[in-house]
C-alpha cells in the first residue's frame, strides 16, 4: 500500500533535476490518485506503484518549471543524452498525470497549503495567470458576507445599446457571484444592487454582509462613495465599504468566463433593449456558479 508523503513530492521540485542518463521507457502501473483532502478540494495528484525516475525527471521539471513547453523539455532531455521521442514525452506526461495547466496548478497549490513548499516566481505567475483568483490567496473570509469584493465592469458598447455595464459583487467565502447589467456607470446603481438583491437573500438565511471591498481606479467613483458614505441612509446600514485601487483575481475570473462563454456576441445579436440581453447574462451567470467548485462546497443556501 502506498503512503501518501508531501516531503518525498516537495523533493521532485529541487531545482536541479537528477540527471539519469541512457535511461529507457519504463513501465509503469496506472496511477493511484490520492485526494489531498476528504471533500476533494484539488485534482488527486498520481502516485505510482512503480514510478521510475525518468518519471521523477519529468514531474521536477514539470513543476519547477511550469512554462517550459514540451519542445523545451524534449531538449532538456536530448541534452543530457536521454533519446526520448515527442511521443515518449506525451506518454509520460499523461503517465505522470502533469499534462494539462489545471492539474499543475492545483498540484503546486496543494504542496504550497498542505505541505508548506515555497513557491517561486515562476510557479506563481504560472499558477496566476491561469487561476487569476490566486492572486486573492491573502484574503480571508470564515463565514457567507463576511467579505465581499464589487467592480463595475465592462463599459463596452453592444449594439445600439451604446456602453453597458455590469454591476459585479463575489462573495470571498462562497465563491458565489452576483451581477446586474446597465446602462449606469455611477456606484449608487451597484448599491442598489447590493440592498435590494443581494441583502435580502443573505439575510432571509441569517447571515449579514459585513464588508465590501470596492476595486476602482476612477476617482468619479471615489468622489460617488464619498457622498454615500455622508448619507444617513447608508451609514444605518452598519457596513464597511472601503474603495481600493487593487484589482481582483476573482473578478478577472469572472471577466475570463463572459469572454470564453460569446456573451458579448450573441448580445450583440439581441441588442435591440437591455431587457433583451438580461437573460443572456444572467445564463452566463448561473453557468460560472455552476461550475464554481468552491461553491459547490460552501453553499450559500444550505439550510
């Protein structure tokens, strides 16, 4: 029975791979995925009943190196005298569980939270740029509302609509994400928003919104939060609303989905009023918290 060990794994990553040379295939048995935690929270990283070290070559490389592409790991091999075929390397990367972005990442997150490996520059411009929400790693939240992040997005014209916007908020415990379109840039829209659809519902399961981080780079929006702030209807709310020039991985995620989901093409096809695109965006909406693992396992709604 193999036993799982995050230090003989933080070992694959010592920047000078072990070099092995003149070495042949060899054959291994189908991996072992083994969760990092109960509930699953990243991909099982594959152990092997028989992993060689031309395996343990590949996965230091893989992971110490996460932008090398596999012209550069082939020459990486040929280098040090190991006549292995482009085919070879796809087998072994596929062997080795390593042959796509998310199973990276999630790997050196996990050795990172659970095994205490230090990531280097490289890991974590990798891990960033595919995973933007990494970035709001130092965050943290331990109940629904505790903290909320809130952008006002796009600006983009569709149509004859002229520029929309919409009105973002993610909430950092769950994941979850809320948004509005409209045609209204000022940040009196996105606290309406905020009082009349994301409020009730957190209240009616007893929970409250305690603060808002607000990332804006325009001071329009700065001077607008000002004047909330003095009003006496805002300040009965009892919440924290701080405006920060930071921008939000979690946001751009969100930005990430509309572009990959068409949103802004097939809007452009019914953009004869904003009422038309409405349903549009919010199917982009509840398909990004569909899939939203974090979610999936911090469920706003459970009772």
């Amino acid at each position: 029975m193999i036993k799982r060990s995050l230090s003989g794994l933080q070992l694959l990553l010592l920047e000078d791979a072990p070099l092995h040379e003149n070495l042949a295939l060899e054959s291994v048995t189908p991996p072992l995925c083994i969760n990092s935690t109960a509930g699953g929270e990243t991909p099982a990283v594959p152990l092997y009943a028989a992993i060689g070290p031309l395996h343990r070559h590949l996965i230091s490389l893989c992971l110490h190196n996460p932008y090398w592409n596999d012209f550069r790991i082939l020459n990486h091999f040929h280098r040090r005298n190991i006549p292995i075929t482009m085919n070879d390397l796809h087998l072994l990367k596929a062997q080795c569980g390593l042959d796509n972005w998310e199973t990276i990442c999630n790997t050196l997150i996990r050795l990172s939270v659970d095994g205490g490996l230090k990531l280097n520059d490289r890991q974590i411009s990798f891990i960033e740029k595919n995973k933007p929400e990494f970035r709001d790693r130092d965050f943290h939240s331990s109940q629904p509302g505790e903290l909320l992040v809130y952008e006002c997005l796009f600006g983009r014209g569709i149509g004859s609509l002229g520029r929309v916007y919409v009105h973002f908020f993610v909430d950092i415990f769950t994941g979850y994400a809320f948004g509005e379109l409209s045609q209204r840039r000022p940040l009196a829209v996105g606290l309406q928003v905020l009082l009349n659809t994301i409020m009730p519902l957190y209240r009616a399961h007893n929970h409250l919104i305690h603060t808002v981080l607000h990332s804006s780079k325009i001071m329009n929006e700065l001077h607008e939060f000002n004047h909330l702030e003095a009003d006496e209807t805002f300040s009965k709310l009892g919440l924290q609303w701080q405006p920060t020039r930071r921008k939000f991985g979690t946001i751009e995620k969100f930005e990430k989905s509309i572009i990959i989901n068409q949103f802004f093409e097939a809007a452009a096809k019914h953009a004869d009023s904003l009422e038309a695109i409405k349903p549009l965006f919010d199917q982009c909406l509840v398909k990004y918290n569909s899939s939203n693992r974090l979610f999936s396992r911090r469920y706003l709604l459970e009772e």
